[in-house]
C-alpha cells in the first residue's frame, strides 16, 4: 500500500520529541563556551561497525559511535522521553526510526553520536495494526455534507456504489483536529487544526464510539482535508520526471501529475471495472435496466458489490481479518462506513489486490484518474492514488454530464477506491 498506516502517536513522538531535545541542545563545555549538540532525525539505511548511516528528510548521514554514546528505546505506545528506557547498539535494525544528539562535522555529513533514541519498526508496526483495527472498527470516513458551527454539530455523508448512508459526528471533549496542508498529500505534515476549518465538501475521517444503529458517532479524534479526483486522457508521458499530462475530462484543459514515490498506481481490472461503471450508471440514473439486453447493468458477480439483505445484522468483521477501517458492521454497504462491500472486504481492501503499474506501463491516449489533495494550483497535482483501466468509468461520467444539460443531476466523478482517499 501507499504508505503503512501512520499513527497519531508517531507524528506526536517526532514533534513533540524534537521539541524536548532542542531544549536541551546546548550543554556547557570545560570552558565559558557553550557547546551546542546538533539534532539528527531519520530512517536507519545501514549498520556498520562503529557506525550508522541516517537517511534523514534531506541527506543520509554517518551516526558515529563509540563506547560513550547512550541508546535509550522510546515506545510508540507512549512516546515521551519520560518514558524512554535503557537500550543497546544491538536494539537498532535497518528501517527503525532515530532521533540523534551530537555535534556536526564541518561538511554536515556525519555526526559523533552522544545519545540515540530508538524507536524500532517493529514496534511502530504493532502500534500502527492496533490503530488500524481500532479505525476499522470504531471509524468512519465519508465526506461533510453539512457543518452546524452551534451545535457542533457534523454531518458525514458516506456513499458507495450502493447508495449513500448519513451519520451524525458530535464531538468529546478535548477531542483531536488534524487537517491535511493544501499542497501536500503526506500524513506526517498534516497541521493541528479546529472544528472552524471543516467545511462541506472536505473528506473527513474520524474516530469515536457509535451508536447501535451507526446514526450517531461521539468522536475523539478527526482528520479532514479538501480533496478531489480527477480523470482524463493521457497526453503526455515524462518519465524522467515521473510526471504525467492529462486532458481534464471534466474542464477539458491539460492537467499535469507529478507521481511521488507515495502515490499509488495500480488498474483496474478490465471486466470488473465494466461491470461496476455499468451498475454504478444505474445507480445515478444514467444508465439503462435491460435485462439481457446489450449493454445492461447487471447487478455484480462474486467480488463485485452486492447489496446488503433487508434486515441483514452480521457480526463485525474480527481483527486480522481485513484492512477496512470504516463502518459499524464492515460486512455491509453504508453501515457506519463509506467503503463498498467486494467479496471479502471494502473498496479499499480490494484496491489493495488490484495490479500494481509503474509510469512505464502508462501510455499516451490511455484514461485514467488521480485522487489528490486540492490546491490553488489546478493546472498541477501531487497523486495520491493513480488508476488505469477506468474508462468505463468516465464515459460514465461523460454521459453523466449529458443528462445534466438534459435537465439531470451531476454526481461528480466517482471512482471506487479514489472516493476516500483520505488517511491515516
């Protein structure tokens, strides 16, 4: 996937814990001159003997030891330096996250370590799959259908390709806001944020105790940001750049797509993806129910969606069992969730199983459909997610736009598993 889910905690331990040891950054010397300890924060990319190399967010630096530096392992469970307990050299592995305190080297390329934080990835992964249960089973995620600044009051509307479900969000006290920066699709630089940001229309994602009946959420913890999808024509392949040019389908101008080495890429399967334009033209009432005819939305075949039986009141899906993070009861469409029901999980799930691509296997004239964050800049768009094989879907919406100057209703353009591209 994308990027392995990112915990509230962690991006609270990277913050907060820089804070705490910036404070501390300068120590006195032998002399009246202060010594002041340098701050170096990143992945572990290799270990050697006497030394680390930290890819940090700008370079990759040497961490160098010796018998004088401390290793102390902060928990991603409650990360404080409070808390930090005694660690060893042999406590670090590639991939785990560091914090390290000492004095640069004049050419800033390495480091003599007095103290190494560590958080390691395999306790960052344990925390990252009890959230992620805890978001599949206690969250939603949907889109703002309308905002009550009196009573604090948020409605989440969640559609699928079923149908659309509303939940009221009300609010605990102290509860968390975080909200995605315009131009920027990365969780780990999301700002601290308010209920007076939400606006109609923003993907929302939140996490709380629901009702019985998944009408209500009281919630601790929301995120939100302004997102869109966009579809269009491939025009233009650079690879060197890893951008990609699209003819808009909806504003008819160029738009260009720069594919970070987060975003998604992955096709939709030919048969599935026309199978599921058909029933979603159904759906928004701009396609036909011929039976047997050509060209007839017939409802799905096994893995694809299927309605939920009136009445129908299946137990939760158990831990482990599925990645989906939305809905009371993620066996069924709209229930506390926005995620489509597919075979065995949500939308989401089996966005997961879909074939990954690379921009070598895009080409000019082909369709596809980006989800990112909105910007001021419409013309250009960071990817959070990159679908091929979606052209059922926006000739779909081509008609679409036909029967609303018909005098019809415009849905948007809709495409399963761009909807909600919101995260953690």
């Amino acid at each position: 996937m994308r990027k392995t889910y990112i915990l509230f905690g962690l991006f609270i331990f990277l913050a907060s814990f820089s804070g705490t040891i910036a404070a501390q950054t300068t120590a006195p010397s032998t002399s009246e001159t202060k010594v002041k300890l340098s701050l170096a924060t990143g992945d572990v990319s290799s270990i050697d003997s006497g030394k680390i190399v930290l890819q940090t967010k700008d370079s990759a630096i040497d961490v160098v030891l010796s018998d004088k530096t401390e290793y102390k392992r902060v928990s991603p469970e409650n990360p404080s330096l409070k808390t930090a307990t005694a660690g060893n050299l042999t406590d670090i592995g590639v991939g785990d996250k560091l914090i390290v305190t000492g004095i640069f080297s004049a050419d800033k390329k390495s480091v003599p370590a007095k103290a190494v934080y560590l958080m390691t990835k395999s306790d960052i992964a344990q925390k990252q799959n009890k959230e992620r249960e805890e978001w599949r089973t206690r969250g939603i995620t949907g889109q703002v259908a309308a905002v009550n600044p009196q009573t604090k009051e948020i409605t989440v509307s969640m559609r699928s390709i079923m149908g659309e479900r509303k939940t009221v969000l009300t609010l605990k006290d102290n509860a968390d806001f975080r909200r995605y920066a315009p131009d920027s699709v990365d969780y780990n630089e999301v700002k601290t944020s308010s209920f007076g940001e939400i606006k109609v229309g923003d993907s929302i994602r939140a996490l709380g105790d629901k009702s019985e009946d998944g009408a209500t959420i009281k919630a601790e913890k929301i995120v939100t940001g302004s997102f869109q999808t966009v579809g269009g024509t491939i025009t233009a392949v650079n690879a060197e750049r890893n951008e990609i040019t699209i003819n808009n389908i909806q504003t008819k101008k160029d738009v260009t797509i720069a594919l970070g080495k987060n975003a998604v890429l992955k096709r939709f399967p030919a048969e599935m993806a026309q199978r599921m334009a058909q029933f979603q033209a159904m759906q928004t009432g701009t396609g036909t129910m011929t039976p047997g005819g050509q060209g007839a939305a017939r409802p799905p075949r096994q893995g694809a969606a299927r309605p939920p039986r009136q009445g129908a009141a299946r137990p939760p899906r158990q831990a482990g069992q599925s990645n989906a993070e939305s809905g009371t009861n993620p066996n069924r469409i709209g229930q506390g969730g926005g995620g489509m029901r597919v075979g065995g999980g949500n939308i989401d799930d089996m966005l997961e199983r879909f074939p990954s691509i690379t921009i070598a296997d895009l080409k000019v004239g082909d369709m596809i459909a980006v989800s990112s964050t909105k910007n001021a800049i419409a013309e250009r768009i960071n990817a959070i997610k990159l679908l091929s094989g979606v052209e059922p879907f926006l000739k779909a919406q081509q008609q679409t736009a036909t029967g609303r100057q018909r005098g019809g209703q415009d849905g948007g353009l809709q495409i399963p598993g761009l909807d909600n591209s919101i995260l953690p």
